[in-house]
C-alpha cells in the first residue's frame, strides 16, 4: 500500500509494559511548555505542601497548646482563689482581679451543676489542646464550648460551691501568625508560578517559531524573516535550520538550472537528427527513427516546462478550486467531458503554474484512459484533498510506486497517444510533495483508478 502523508513506522504500544505507564503518557501535557511548567510547578507545591505540613503539625500545634495551657493554669487560679478560705478576697474581687489582669469573663452560680446542652468537643486542634490542658489543671469536673460563640470561648467548672462559667476571647488561644505563613505560603507560590509560566513561555515561543517555520518551509513557502532567537540551544538549532534551508534552495536551483541546461542544449542536435531524417525519404526505419526523435522532443519540452516553473515561480495565495475548475475547462475545451464537484473552496499559498501542471497531468491520465472521470474537491481534517477517478482498466497494486519513477510506463508500446513519456506522474508528485503533500494511486469506485493529492493547509 502507498504511504500515506506523514506515516511512520508502525510501533507496538505499551508492549511489554505495564499499563500504568501509558496512563501516565496520557496524563502528562503532551506541548514542551507544559511539561517544563510541570517540572517547575511538581517540586515547587511539594515543598509547600510539606512546609505546610510541618507548620500545621508542629508550629500551630506547638502553639495552640502551649496558649491552651496557660489558659487552663489562668482558670485553675482563679478556682484555687475562690476555694481557698486563707485568701483575704470575697468572690467578686477575686473575679475583678481575674478581669483586670487575665482578661477573663467570670460568672458563678451556686449549687447549680454543669449544664446538659454543651456540645460535645470537636476533633480540632483547639479542642483537643484545650481539653488536654483542662484536664490537667483543674480538679473539677468542666465543660468547654468553642465554637458556638464566634469570638469567645466558654468554660464551665462545676466546683464545691457551684458553677463557674469562664468567658474569654478566642484570639487568646489563636495565634495571629498562621494567617501571616498560610498568606505567605500562597502569595509566594502564586508569584512563582505566575514568573515560571512567563520565563516558560519566552522560552518556548523560540521553538514554536522554529517549528512554523520548518512547517512552512516543508510546504514550499519560503521563510526569509525567521532568525535566530531564544537560548544558545535554541539559536544553534535554528542556525543550522537556516543553513539546511539554504542548502536545500542551493541543491533545488542547481538541479532545476542543470535540468534545464541539459534539455535546452539537447535542442539544438535534435534539430539536427530531424533534418537529417527528413533527407532521408519514408523508409520504414526512418520513421522509427523519426518517432524516436518526436518522443525525445515531448520529454525535453516537460523538462523544460518543468523546470521553469520550479525554479522561478514563488507561492501565492491560490484558491484550490478556481485552480482545479480551471484545469478541468481547459481539458473540456480539447472535447473531454469531466465531471467536478467543489464540496469546500480553501485558499492555499501554492505556486500556482506548477501545481496547474500538475493536476493537468492527472486529468490529462484519467481523460486518456477513461470513459468517465469525475474531479472531487474537499476539506479533510487538516488537509486538502483533491479525488480524479476514472473508470478505465487502472494500475495493479504492485507497480503504483512504480509508475512516480522517471520514463517508466505501462505500455511497453512507447505509444506517445497511449503511454506519454513517463514523466507526468513523476513530475506530478514531485510538486505535491514539494507543497508539502502527497500524491496517491488507489482503487477508484468504478473499479478504475483515482489519483487522490493531499495538500496541507
């Protein structure tokens, strides 16, 4: 089977691989900016996470039990004051005193018990601290609340003499700087990621320039404003695009100013042969030799045609479908009936006369050796696609790459009416490509043969 635009070999996928791996392919960003991006960004939010980790575990632990515990001391002392006859101060003194020197909120109420609609604690840090601390100052059974109140804490400590309820504020068992590292440990990673993504995309858009212009030039657009640009790597990768550029363009233009040089000067002793034959009367060997000398003028001439649209014509916004409705009235014109059907019109930069010449040849083919040729124009994906199908007897599977080598031809005859001079499909594919396409040979729907050319756009 001919190979299709852009093939490659085919590789076996996840053999002898776990099927982890391929998820994980599929997973990853696909763009060297997004995996760059993910090589900063992984380690970047693992040390935060871990940071956070240890803040959270160890600092705003550490922290909260320590203030917890001197709260719980705070609360101990003043029960110890109210239950100790050898204090010289009634109750409302000790609670003033409490008031003034430890910020506490004191209430009591004799004989009363602990009350029964306190939640229950919950499993925070805070209340996990500040039952701890409780239980280890106080001798008395308590009861804490810290979350109905949105500001205050509430304590309640069910003494000898009654009920103690403890109000304080909950700044008094928070501390103010984890704000202060969580606001860090954001701001930080957001202004890191924010300069990552801009250094990245600087850094990348060097390879994308590099990546049009290989693309553009693969097509046949030339590329003269592409320099240079981006790291030492980049630059260097993009110096030796230039210079392969160059190279090609050198090798193009001495192999079109030598195919010409070499046709145009075999003009000149063809000329003569011919004159030389017509001295020669009507024998049959003559005009076989006059036949030979004929085929031999048609194939300079196609080098010749060739040549001068390759090596001078530059490409041009073309639009596909005036190009091909063009070509198949000019064929009308010579008395060939061809049926065409534009399904989309797309604008392609082409060197317009070649590719003329081209779709030519391959009308010219079908019309030669069909009945019925029908011309398709469409949009395929990312591709132009051009369809000339015939219902005549069409090329075995096994000789269609044959058939794109220079003078080969089926009709072993050498027949100029039947055969041409087995240079148009060679020529032919040789400008497709040369726009960065392809040309193929298939089976046809009747059972003829269809030359499909690929264009990228």
């Amino acid at each position: 089977m001919v190979e299709q635009v852009g093939s490659t070999t085919p590789v076996v996928a996840n053999q002898g691989q776990p099927e982890r791996v391929s998820l994980i392919k599929r997973v990853l960003p696909r763009s060297l900016f997004g995996r760059a991006l993910l090589i900063i960004v992984i380690p970047f939010v693992v040390v935060q996470a871990i940071s956070a980790f240890v803040f959270f575990d160890r600092h705003y632990d550490t922290t909260t039990h320590r203030l917890a515990q001197g709260l719980a001391g705070q609360i101990a002392a003043t029960v110890a004051m109210m239950e100790n006859p050898g204090i010289e101060l009634d109750r409302n003194e000790v609670f003033n005193l409490a008031q003034r020197t430890m910020w506490l909120s004191l209430t009591f109420q004799e004989g009363r018990s602990l009350p029964n609609d306190v939640p229950p604690p919950q499993n925070t840090i805070l209340d996990r601290r500040l039952q701890q601390a409780l239980e280890e100052r106080l001798p008395y059974p308590f009861a804490m609340d810290t979350y109905t109140l949105p500001e205050d804490v509430r304590v309640w400590v069910e003494t000898d003499q009654g009920l103690l309820r403890v109000v304080v504020s909950r700044k008094r068992l928070f501390s103010s700087t984890t704000y202060l590292v969580v606001f860090w440990t954001v701001g930080t990673a957001v202004l890191l990621v924010t300069v990552a993504l801009i250094f990245m995309r600087n850094q990348v858009r060097p390879i994308r320039r590099l990546a049009v212009a290989a693309e553009r030039f693969g097509k046949g657009q030339d590329v003269p404003t592409f320099k240079p640009e981006g790291a030492r790597e980049v630059r260097q990768a993009s110096a030796a695009f230039i210079q392969m550029r160059e190279r090609i363009k050198r090798q193009i233009n001495q192999r079109t100013e030598m195919l010409a040089g070499v046709s145009h000067d075999l003009r000149t002793p063809l000329t003569r042969m011919k004159l030389q034959l017509a001295m020669l009367g009507n024998s049959p060997e003559v005009a076989s030799l006059k036949e030979d000398v004929g085929e031999m003028e048609r194939m300079v001439e196609g080098y010749l045609t060739f040549a001068r649209g390759e090596g001078t014509e530059a490409p041009e916004r073309t639009s596909i479908g005036e190009l091909v409705r063009e070509v198949v009235e000019r064929v009308g014109r010579e008395g060939a009936h061809v049926d065409l059907h534009v399904e989309q019109d797309v604008e392609l930069p082409l060197r317009r006369e070649v590719m003329r010449r081209a779709l030519s040849n391959l009308v010219a083919n079908a019309v030669r050796h069909g009945d019925v040729v029908s011309v398709r124009v469409g949009r395929r994906r990312h591709m132009v696609e051009i369809t000339v199908d015939d219902d005549g007897p069409g090329i075995p599977p096994l000789q269609r790459e044959e058939v794109f080598r220079p003078f080969f031809r089926l009709d072993v005859s050498r027949n100029p009416q039947t055969g041409g001079t087995g240079l148009g499909l060679t020529i032919a594919r040789d400008v497709v490509r040369g726009h960065g396409g392809d040309l193929l040979l298939e089976d046809a729907p009747s059972q003829g043969l269809r030359a499909r050319v690929l264009l990228p756009f």
